[in-house]
C-alpha cells in the first residue's frame, strides 16, 4: 500500500477523524501517521495528540491538566523531561522525619512511617513538589500493634498487618487521610488463621486490589494473597508448594508475582540449581486457586564452593491510578525490576530487567510445563548486570529509574541510571546510551557475563552526604546519617 495514498476513512470530517484518534494510546497514533498522508497531517496539525505521543514516549498516563493548552502541557513535560536528563530539580525541601521508623513507605508522593514503641504510631507526609509544599498527617496510636504496613495513595488505602493473641493474622484496611475503615473494604478486617504464632521476615505489598504477603512461620515459608475488596482469600501456600530457598517475593501485578531464590547448596556447582533463579507465577483474581508456574528465569553459573546468600528483587510501586495532582504519572508498564545478588566473600551484583520481559512469560501462560530459560539464553539482551552495593532501604526504583546507594568513595554525590530510554523519538542522544559491559568470570562465575540492556548514566555532586537515597516520578530524597529528616529534590 502507498503510504501516501488516500484513505476510505480520509473522507471523514477533521473534526470526527480526531475525535477516533483521541481514543487510542500514543504507540497507536504513531502507527497512524503511516496510513495516508491525510492521517500524518491530522496528527501534526494536533496539539493534543502531540501531547499524547511524548506521553507514550516517556511511558507515562495523564493526570490532572485543569485548563491547561496542549502547548502549555507539552512543555511542562518537556521541562520535566529535561531536568531528569540533567539531574537539575527546582527546589530543595527539608522534611523532618521520626528517627529510625520501624517501618516505611514511599507510594504516589506519599512518604509514611511507623514506629512501635511504647505504641505504634504512624505518620505520613505528602512531600513537597515543584508546585506544592508539604503536608503532615500523623497518628500518636493507630489503636493496633501493627507488624509492617503497605499503602497505595490512589486508593486512599493503608493496610496494617497484626495478630492477635489467638494466632490469627489480620490485615487492617483503612483510609490513609483518617485512617478509618475503608468504605471499598469486603470488610476493614480481613483474617487468617497463623497455624502458628511466629511471623518474620516479612514482605508485605499491595497491587491494585490484591495484597500480597509472603512470611516465615516457625516450620516454613507461607504466601497468602487476598481481594481486599470482595474478601476472597486467593493464595494460601505453605513450604512444600515453593521452590527451595525462597529468598524474596514480589508482586509483579494484580495478578501475578514473583520468588526470587538462592543457591540450593545440596547440588554441586556448576548447576542450574546452584545458581538460584526467578520464578514467575500467575494467580486468580477472582477466586481462590493454586497459583500458575509460567517461567523459571536461571542466575550464572557458579564456580565451586561458591554460592548465592540472598536475593532481592524489588520494582517502583503499582498504584491502582494516576497519582492525584501531577500532570502525569509514571504507567505501571513500564517499570525496572532492580535484582540484587549477595555471593559469599561479600560480592554483590545488580541485575536490571524491564517488566515487559516477564510480561511475555505471562502473555504466554498455558497449562503446559512452564520453561526454563538458562541465563545466558535469556540474560545479554533482555538484562544489564552491573557491580552491586549493599542496601539500606527499599524504594530505589520508580518506573524506568534507579537511584544508585550512596557511594563511601564520594558520599556527596547522587547518581541515577534511567533504562526509559526511547531510540526512535527525535532528539535521542545515541551517545547518552552506555554500551554493553562485560563482567569478568572471576572466582565466582563460569563464564564472563555480557549485557546489552540500554540505559543512561547521570550523577550530580550535592552540598552535603547522604546515608541513602529514595526516588519517585518527581523527586530525589536524600537520608543523612542520623535518618531524622529527608531532604527531598523535586523535579
């Protein structure tokens, strides 16, 4: 077909023919301009659509615009664009925080905290934005002893996790601006029986309507996963249903996770097995069932007497909708999975995969045996491996972005590889994108290691050092030593 060529549709008024293209998502309107010359020029010729493009572009949805001009929304993103390539926020904000919280979180420009001493209170702070200053809610004893808490400030939701006397493990729902029951909630207490009265090591998460709780009880691991508005128990597996040496969890959306796990010291290295692997596995929403194994993703190789200690795997949050306020909110597709690998004799490695690349396990989820896929069949393209630190606190990761952990070698400065990288829009910087690393066998591997995953590099010297650093889509947060204030650098 001519690209040029006109159209049976080309005979609709201008007006009809945006109005159809108003309903399809940027990728969509791109694949459009090659349809007839007609549609190009449509395309152009709108401000909206434009708009919408560099949306998709960045991997982002829209917001709030008020009565904002597609001009004028279109170079709010470009500023924002620009001042994460350059690392140049707009303002700088000092929030103080209560020492050493016992737990944390950082959703949708939400920073909470819990301490449990001589009750658990808890406090949540809207940060400050370069439009917005701060606000402060906190609770002196939320009336419970909460064990960890998960929030998702779309929903207005906080669910704090408890148990009672009995052995009973709850998940307590509530608003996050009253911390009263939540009106969406099956019910603002939803049980489970512990069968023991042991609860630790636990990764709690919220995905849209599911929560997601992975914990070690005296004898074993146990997952359980609820609909917390219907009040359906949807998973609830014990130790001979998980892989050996679970050593993370992750909820990978509303309807499927991940187990992250070590080396499984009873094989012999080199083997599969003593390498560790990712898991994937997809679950009902609707209805309690055994989850589905879809893929099992290899680590290297390793050589002998050296082994995998731990693993984390850890993304940017899901929030069930577009953050309340900004222009545009990071999409839940497209995220970074941040792995982080522990070796003996204290080698750490991080590995870096888009989500999209464990979405083409789940797309293709059958009930045929799920593959394994070696790491080097499935890492050089699909992954970046990079030499790791140890970490501190979680919520280093927001949508395409990482903040690297402060550096001993130089505490002032912050550092941020961006994977959203977007070869084919016009203004793309091919020498921005860092080349393909390889990672020396060593002691440790069998094999060297070769990545090819595109990312970008940027780092800034700061006025002062830094224990840790936080991210989310408009903000850097940096922790000092006595992790008393957070210094937040909006963008």
């Amino acid at each position: 077909m001519d690209t040029f060529a006109v159209c049976p549709m080309s005979s609709l008024p201008l007006e009809i023919l945006l109005g159809i293209l108003y309903w399809l998502d940027g990728k969509a309107i791109l694949r459009c301009c090659s349809v007839c010359r007609l549609w190009r020029e449509a395309v152009e010729s709108s401000g909206e659509l434009q708009y919408m493009i560099e949306l998709w572009a960045d991997g982002l949805v829209s917001g709030y615009a008020g009565h904002l001009s597609p001009a004028e929304k279109l170079e709010k993103l470009h500023k924002w664009r620009r001042a994460w390539q350059r690392l140049e926020w707009t303002s700088k904000t000092v929030c103080p925080i209560k020492e050493n919280p016992r737990a944390y979180e950082l959703v949708g420009g939400v920073f909470a905290q819990q301490n449990t001493w001589p009750q658990t209170d808890f406090t949540a702070i809207w940060l400050p934005s370069a439009e917005t200053s701060t606000k402060i809610s906190s609770t002196a004893n939320i009336g419970i002893e909460s064990q960890d808490f998960a929030l998702d400030p779309t929903q207005d939701l906080v669910v704090f996790l408890h148990k009672d006397p009995d052995e009973t493990g709850n998940f307590e729902c509530r608003t996050l601006s009253t911390l009263t029951p939540h009106p969406l909630a099956f019910s603002p207490r939803l049980s489970f029986d512990l069968r023991d009265g042991h609860f630790r090591r636990i990764f709690l998460q919220i995905a849209d309507d599911v929560i997601g709780l992975l914990f070690r009880a005296q004898a074993s691991l146990r997952l359980v996963l609820f609909n917390w508005r219907t009040g359906t128990m949807l998973v609830d597996l014990v130790g001979p249903h998980f892989p050996p040496y679970v050593s993370d969890f992750a909820l990978l959306s509303p309807g499927a996770y991940l187990l992250a796990c070590t080396s499984d010291i009873h094989f012999p290295a080199p083997s599969p097995e003593r390498a560790g692997a990712i898991h994937i596995y997809t679950f009902e929403r609707t209805h309690g069932n055994y989850p589905t194994p879809v893929a099992t993703l290899q680590l290297p190789d390793l050589h002998p007497d050296r082994y995998l200690q731990r693993v984390i795997a850890h993304s940017g949050p899901i929030c069930a909708h577009p953050v309340l306020g900004p222009l545009f909110s990071k999409s839940n597709d497209k995220r970074i999975c941040v792995i982080s690998l522990a070796y003996d004799h204290e080698e750490f490695y991080t590995v870096y995969v888009h989500h999209r690349y464990f979405e083409k396990y789940l797309a293709l989820a059958d009930d045929e045996m799920p593959p394994t896929i070696p790491w080097d069949e499935w890492s050089p393209q699909n992954s970046r491996m990079l030499p790791g630190r140890h970490l501190l606190w979680l919520r280093y990761a927001h949508g395409e972005r990482v903040v690297g952990p402060a550096d001993p070698e130089h505490p002032n400065r912050v550092e941020v590889l961006d994977f959203g990288l977007t070869p084919s829009r016009p203004g793309f910087d091919a020498s921005s994108a860092m080349a393909p690393n390889t990672i020396s066998a060593g002691t440790l591997f069998t094999n060297d290691i070769t990545t090819c995953l595109p990312y970008r590099r940027i780092s800034r010297d700061l006025d002062q050092p830094h224990l840790l650093f936080l991210i989310d889509q408009d903000r850097l947060i940096g922790v000092p030593e006595a992790v008393n204030k957070l210094i937040v650098y909006a963008f």
